[in-house]
C-alpha cells in the first residue's frame, strides 16, 4: 500500500483553490476503521442529515466501553499519502456533539502503528459542543518538528475520542448507550480553510494552568492583544464575561467543576476559542 496520492481535485472555497484527498467518507462501511483500547466504533445513519454543513447518509459513531484516556480510533489512510519534508498539510473532519477532548496521532509509521504520545495533535478551531455538525482543522504536524510531517508517510489517523489530559482520573462523558460523538467527511487538504484573523489567533494564544482552579491566564505571542475574554457551556450558552484580576490573569473562582469554553477576541477582530477545564 505504500503509493503516493498522484491525484487531487480542487475545490473553491471563499475564493482560493484548495486541493484535498478524501480519507474516509464511511459511506461504504466500517472497512478501515478499528477501534482499540475500549473504544466502539460503527457506521449509522447521520444524526442531522438537514444540516447544510453534512448531508450525506453515513457517519460514524464512536463510544466507549471504559475510562481509559489511551481509548483509540484507527482510520487506515489507503493509500497512504507522501508529505514532503517543506509540506504543511491539514486534516479536515466534521464533527457533531462535541462535547469532549477529541485529538489524533498522526505519527504511526505503518498501517497497524497507534503513533505515540508526542504526537498527539488537537484542533486548531473549536467545536460549540451542540447538537450541530461543524468543522474541525487539525494540523497535521509532528511535534519534534513543529509544522512538517518528518515521517514522510502518512498510514492512518489514530483519534482520541476523549482524551482527557492524559488521566483517568477525569470521567468519561462518552458510553457505549446513550452519550456518543460523530465524526465524517476526513479530509487531508493542502491549506487551511479557516479565516486567517481567527487561525492566526488559534495559534498564538495559550491558556494556563488548564485544568485551573480560582484563576488563569492567556499568554499571547505577536504582541496579540486580547480585548474580551467570555465563558461559555459546551452547548454553547454565554455564562458570564470575565474581567481581568491581574494582568492577562482572569478569575473563575465562581465556577462549578466542569469543563468550559473559552472565547476570546484580539483587538483586530480575530475570535478564538479554548476548551478549559475547572477544578
């Protein structure tokens, strides 16, 4: 299986030209995918198949069967693509009901390969955490060479449903009932399609500490600065605006245990959002 993607198609979107190869769209099955470590994973109808963002009829489903953070997702890439040491490439996936830590490992170096820990990778934007299917742009990075893919070959994608910050001590939000998160449409595309205020804001804030207790604070590069700062539920409900204690230092000590949405504007318009855990 160790061909090189000779082909791709373009598609516009807001004017530029983006080239993509489809990964899995799991409207012909379940082949590829392998749950592993706890997980569950099938193909079932699409929970919103009126949504303007994902009409197709299958997606898939992931559950968990345990508290295990390491639960995983295999989604073997056939065939495997050839990124090019100067390559930056992303991966693009719709995502509906997000309401956990979702990440993924791109640095298996074969077809049965889970990757390893440095190469957990999260999403670059944020996902409202409603009942809606939205976009999510994962970089497809290799942390010790931060911005290119230094194996050369991408086999599979290995997502962490839930990941949790690396502990089992947090509980599972998914089961294997009642509580699961959908995923479609994987995409490895050449550009990022996000705005660029809002993409440029992504990577430049940070927060800290996460999970937090009474207080934390976002640090900024590129002398970003950081206008309004507002907490949202994962559904997407405005809980309250926060104002700063200290410098760039903002005070949760109100809050319920739980996690929360970060949203964040910069003096030039760009909007950013960061997951948050509470203490």
């Amino acid at each position: 299986m160790k061909q090189k993607i000779t082909f791709l198609f373009l598609i516009s979107c807001s004017g530029l030209i983006f080239g993509q190869t489809m990964v899995n769209d799991f409207e012909a099955g379940s082949l590829a995918v392998e749950p592993l470590f706890g997980a569950t994973a099938s193909v079932v109808a699409n929970p919103q198949p009126t949504s303007t963002v994902n009409t197709t009829s299958n997606c898939l489903q992931i559950g968990r069967t345990n508290d295990n953070w390491f639960s995983l997702v295999r989604i073997n890439v056939d065939p495997d693509i050839t990124i090019g040491p100067t390559e930056t490439k992303y991966l693009s996936l719709l995502v509906y009901r997000l309401n956990t830590d979702l990440a993924c490992r791109f640095n298996g170096d074969s077809d049965t390969s889970n990757g390893s820990n440095p190469g957990v990778i999260r999403a670059v934007n944020s996902h409202s955490g409603s009942d809606a299917w939205e976009e999510l742009i994962i970089p497809v990075e290799f942390p010790r060479d931060a911005g290119t893919f230094s194996l050369g070959t991408l086999f599979n994608l290995v997502f962490h449903p839930n990941i949790k910050n690396f502990s089992n001590a947090n509980p599972s939000i998914l089961n294997n009932t009642d509580t699961f998160l959908y995923i479609d449409e994987l995409k490895i595309l050449d550009a990022n399609p996000l705005s660029t205020k809002g993409f440029e804001l992504e990577k430049s804030i940070s927060l800290y500490p996460n999970p937090a207790q009474s207080s934390f604070k976002v640090t900024s590069r590129n002398n970003v600065e950081i206008k309004n700062v507002s907490i949202y539920t994962l559904l997407g409900k405005q809980i309250k605006s926060l104002k700063r204690i200290n410098k760039n230092e903002y005070d949760i000590s109100s809050l319920a245990s739980g996690m929360y949405l970060v949203k964040m504007t910069d003096s030039n318009g760009g909007v950013a959002s960061k997951k948050l855990i509470k203490n």
